[in-house]
C-alpha cells in the first residue's frame, strides 16, 4: 500500500472530511482517565481547525480473543470532521500510547449520521427480558 493523498483544495489549504475512529483502551483505564485520554484527542483535531462531531464511550467489553494479555477492553467511538492530512498524527498518536490495544479510522463518504450508534442501541433479547413479568414459583 503506498502513501495516503491529501486532499487539498486549490492554494494547498485541506478540506475538512468525516472519519470515524474506534480505540480499545486497556482496561485499566478509569472513566476520568478515558475522558482526558478523549480531551487529549479533541485537542489534537480542534489544533488542526478540525472539530469532534460526536463520542460514544461503549464501556467495558470483553474481547474476541487476548490482545496483549488483555481480556477486556474500554471501547470508544469518536466521529470527527478534519483535513485528511490530520489522520496520520491521529494513527501515530494511537501507536505511541501503549495502553490503546487496537486503532482504527475510516473515512465516512456520506455524511455520518450523528444519532447514537447501534452499539448505543438496547440489544432486543434485553428489551424481551425486562419486559416480561418475574416468574414466581
């Protein structure tokens, strides 16, 4: 795979494209450590005149399979509007921070829909369950 383009606009300035991005933090990381480790990435899109869109911070979850001997992972979701040469410092920002297990930014074509994600959505066995009445025997 050879080097990603930029997309520039005539006069070298970058447009402003949608990426989603998922990290898996360890799970060692608190609820305050996960939100500055998030303050800390906003910094980093809003210094490139990018801005964050939306963040969902999925939890706690198990992992398919260990991944540096972690069974568990903090899962976060950001949608972020930025040039595209802001994606590199993104992924290089992700690689240098030991506790991110895993990293992945995909570039949205259409517009992200910016409602809560189907991750965020009750999964319907759970709705079946709590709607039905307690057995009593």
């Amino acid at each position: 795979m050879g080097p990603a383009k930029t997309q520039a606009r005539p006069g070298g300035v970058d447009r402003m494209l949608q990426y989603e991005t998922v990290f898996i933090a360890d799970s060692t990381y608190t609820d305050e450590e996960i939100d500055e480790l998030i303050k800390g990435y906003d910094q980093v899109i809003t210094s490139a005149k990018g801005k964050m869109l939306k963040v969902e911070k999925w939890g706690k979850r198990r992992l398919a399979y260990a991944i540096r001997r972690n069974e568990e992972g903090v899962y976060v979701l950001m949608t972020i509007e930025c040039p595209p040469s802001l994606v590199k410092e993104l992924d290089r920002r992700y690689r240098m921070n030991d506790r991110i297990l895993r990293h992945l930014v995909v570039r949205v074509e259409n517009e992200a829909q910016l409602g809560p994600s189907p991750m965020m959505k009750p999964r319907p066995e759970r709705d079946e369950l709590l709607a039905e009445p307690p057995l009593v025997s």
